[in-house]
C-alpha cells in the first residue's frame, strides 16, 4: 500500500471519530435540554444537589423509566364523579 493510500485512510478514520464524537455530544445536549423541559425546576434541583450535569441526567432518565412503568387507565364513570368532589 502506498503511503497516499496510507494518509487517506487514516484521515478517513479521524475524521470518521471526529463526526461519531460531535454526534454523541449533540445528543447528550438533546437529551440534557429535552429532561430540562421536562421537569423544568426538579432538574435544577437535582443537577445542583448532585454537582454533575451527567449525574442529574441519570437520575432524572431513572425517574422517567420508573414513572412509565406505572401501569395507568382510565378511571370510569363513577371513579371520576368520587375523585371529583
């Protein structure tokens, strides 16, 4: 193998890690703004009490799996007018 042959493959690789590294941490950032929203002051609460942004994420990604394991369903009729009053 030649050594242009050499260099295009190694440029090929930085620059293959380069992108896979950029696009981990836009998703990281995604995913950070995306619990944010979700539990707006919760989430400051928890990245203050932890001292770390990926901590806080952790907990709060934690929280959210628990939170859809609940097995929720509509209440009916009668279950709505008691919880009403």
């Amino acid at each position: 193998m030649s050594s242009g042959m050499v260099m295009v493959l190694i440029l090929a690789a930085v620059v293959a890690i380069v992108t896979v590294m950029a696009i981990t941490a836009h998703l990281k950032r995604e995913r950070t703004r995306q619990l944010r929203e979700q539990f707006g002051p919760e989430y400051a609460r928890v990245a203050e009490s932890l001292g770390d942004r990926h901590a806080a994420d952790t907990c709060m990604k934690t929280r959210e799996e628990r939170a859809e394991s609940f097995p929720l369903h509509a209440l009916g009729d009668e279950q709505r007018h008691f919880t009403a009053h």
